[in-house]
C-alpha cells in the first residue's frame, strides 16, 4: 500500500504500470487519475492547499479502511499539491484485486472518502479573480453508500 | 496550543497559525476566546456550520474536549481528488 | 470512442495516457486492466478465442449504449485473443468523463457486458490439461443491476 | 447457410464451421438437424442449456426464426473480461 502526498507531477501511465507489476497474481487492476478541467476556458491555475502532518495520516486511515472491506492484492494513492494548470493531473488512486468487483469498489470509496476526508483544498485562479472551490452536497452524500 | 488555519480560514484570519495559552475545554470555548482577538478572527468564524476542525490531526467535533490536545486546525470542508 | 480487438499484446501506461491525451476537459479518468492470473503457479498458458467479425459489432454496441447512458468524454476499449501467458494483459477498459461517478459507472457497465455479451472464450492450459474457462452465474447476474 | 462453431462446441464436433442447405424455420429445428449429422454433433448438442447462438452475429433466442439468415453460431457462455 503505497501513500505519496507530492508538489511534483507524476506520469499516470508509468504509475499504472509499475503499481500492476507490483501486484502479480491480481487478476484486476483499476486506475482513476484526476485532472485539472479548464473552466470554461479561463483557469489560469489551481492552487491546492493541504495539511502537511495530517495528510499522509487521514489517506493511510482511508486506505486502511478499504483494505478492511476489500480483498486487496495493493492500493496506491497519489495526491498533489501546489501549483497545477490545467490538463495536469491533480491525482491518482490505484486498487488490484482478484475479481474486478473489490477493485472497482475499492477505487470508489478510496475516492469517495480522498475527496471529503483529507485534507486538501483547492483554489481556481481565472481571469476574473481567485475562488475556493466549494464542496458538493453530492460529495458528502457519496459516503453514505459505505 | 498551536491552533492552524487551512485556505479561506488563513485567508480571513491572515496568518497560517497562532501559538496561543488556553484554558479553553472545548472547541467551541476556543472559538469564543479567537473571536475576542479581533475582527478576521470574527469574519473566519462567523459561521461554524462552514467550518470543520480537526484535533491533533484527527477530525473532530466542536463540542470535543481539548484536554491534552496540542494542535487544533480550522479549515472549510475538504475538496480534494478530481 | 476507440474499440481494438488484437492478437498482439499492448502497454497499458501507455493507451491510459494516450487516452487521457485525447479526452482533454475530462476532470476523471478511469481505466480497468485485466491480467492473466496464475492458476495456483501452474497456469501454462491462456487461450483466448473469439468470433472474428462479431466480436468488435458486440463490443461497439455495448459501448454505443454505454454512452447513451452516461455524460462520457471518451472510452476505450481493447480485447486481446489468441495465445497469452500469467501476467500478460488481457484486456482493458478506459473511460472519462467530467466527473468520476459517471467514469467509475461506465467503465464498470462495460465490463460487466464485455464479459457476457463479448464473443470471447477462454481456455486454461495447466500441467494437468486444458480446460475452458465456465462462465460464473455471478457475471451474469451482474447484468441485472444495469 | 454457414454455421460456425467455437470453443469446446467446435472442439466437439471437430470442425469451425459447416456450410449447409437447410429448410429448417428455427434454430432448434436446425439443432435437430445437426444432431442427424453423428455423435460429434449429438455431443455438441446434448444439453442446449450451455449453448447460446448468435443469428448474423447477433445474440439470439432458440426459438428465433432462420428466415433470411445467413451466418448461424453456436457456443458456450462467453468468459471474456479478467
């Protein structure tokens, strides 16, 4: 189980691939890699703000969980900071299982639970002036399907 | 106590932390003590339903207890991932 | 919307980041490998047969439906057959779209229908013999949630 | 009319594919007729509950009519995926 909380970006592909070589006898590998949007064509930046300290503790607490709950041959999170424009990869999640189920289930709820429960924030930087993104009651209903 | 302050919480406030003496038992009782400090401080805590605080690194309540607790963050709901 | 059904093998890093590339404004992308796993370490070698000429029909119509019912940016697909080896890659999904729910959703859609309505039939050749692959009533079943 | 076999259905009868005449209006009438064909095909045939059958490459039913088909497959459960 692998947690990187980084300024630097990193290549989803390579990442995918040596998380898969990592997991052999998984039959399973599922991938989601976030990406910063253009808004509506006019996001300068982003600037994602996070908690040093607690980061890594409130991923590894999230990914522990899901191991509970999945059968899991390895999970892998990447998540970063800083300064990112758009088309950069904000982060990645990676989960082998098995059987396709757990693995996808997994993803979600690492997901599920990166986006309401660590702590990161992120900042759009458009011609028109600096906002914080704000948190979807979706997001938070996401969490009660586990 | 160090007591942090993450995105528009620091922006408000002015200053990422404040390293503060405190016989404050509760979260709340600690916000009351902040917003005595100043206007940012009233303007970051105007409305606690858009915070969360997080104890020593653990999310938390605002009724929790700060006893034996060394640091204590404010910062709006999370927005990581995609 | 990409389908390839091929004999060769292919790079799963590579195809994500090729298929992220192509489907700029998506915030999410997610993608499913499917490894040959080891058949308790005697797995010799794994043979895939399909039904040429239906089989890319079958796949695009899957995909075709998938889009009508997800916001989808892009979806890939590809399939191998033929002769493939424990750890070799047998197919993989992607998909993206602007938000990870419909991506997790579409990409799972897919594999569920790839795997029983996709003409491909596989056979486990081990120390002991061969033997095809049975279809498991779980696969089937999981049509139904869709 | 071709008739294609695959996997262990192909295994069983010995060939990928036979090209036939045949007046049979349903697939099960065209099954009754290859199982007039030899044991391999009785063999093949011996529990329709495993097979499926595609009609011009299309999933089909048993009780589908061959009118105007051309292509007929017959095989087991597909396994594709992981």
């Amino acid at each position: 189980m692998t947690v990187r909380v980084q300024e630097e970006t990193f290549d989803p592909g390579l990442e995918l691939n040596s998380f898969t070589q990592s997991v052999q006898g998984a039959g399973a590998v599922v991938s989601f890699t976030g990406v910063v949007r253009d808004v509506e064509g006019k996001l300068a930046e982003m600037l994602i703000e996070h908690y040093p300290g607690m980061t890594e503790k409130a991923i590894s607490k999230i990914v522990d969980e899901a191991k509970t709950r999945w059968s899991l041959a390895g999970a892998l999170v990447i998540h970063r900071y800083g300064q990112l424009g758009a088309g950069d990869q904000i982060m990645m999640v990676a989960t082998a299982s098995r059987h396709r189920v757990d693995a996808f289930q997994a993803a979600e709820f690492l997901m599920d639970y990166l986006k309401s429960r660590a702590p990161f924030w992120k900042k759009e930087r458009t011609a028109s002036g600096d906002s914080w993104v704000e948190a979807r009651d979706e997001d938070e209903d996401a969490l009660s399907r586990w | 106590m160090d007591v942090l302050y993450f995105a528009w919480v620091r922006e408000r406030i002015g200053v990422p932390r404040d390293t503060i003496e405190t016989d404050a038992a509760t979260v709340n009782d600690l916000i009351e003590e902040l917003r005595a400090r100043g206007e940012e401080y009233q303007f970051a805590f105007e409305d606690i339903r858009a915070l969360r605080v997080a104890l020593d690194q653990e999310l938390s309540d605002f009724d929790a207890s700060l006893s034996g607790v060394k640091e204590v963050a404010f910062f709006p709901p999370m927005t990581g991932g995609e």
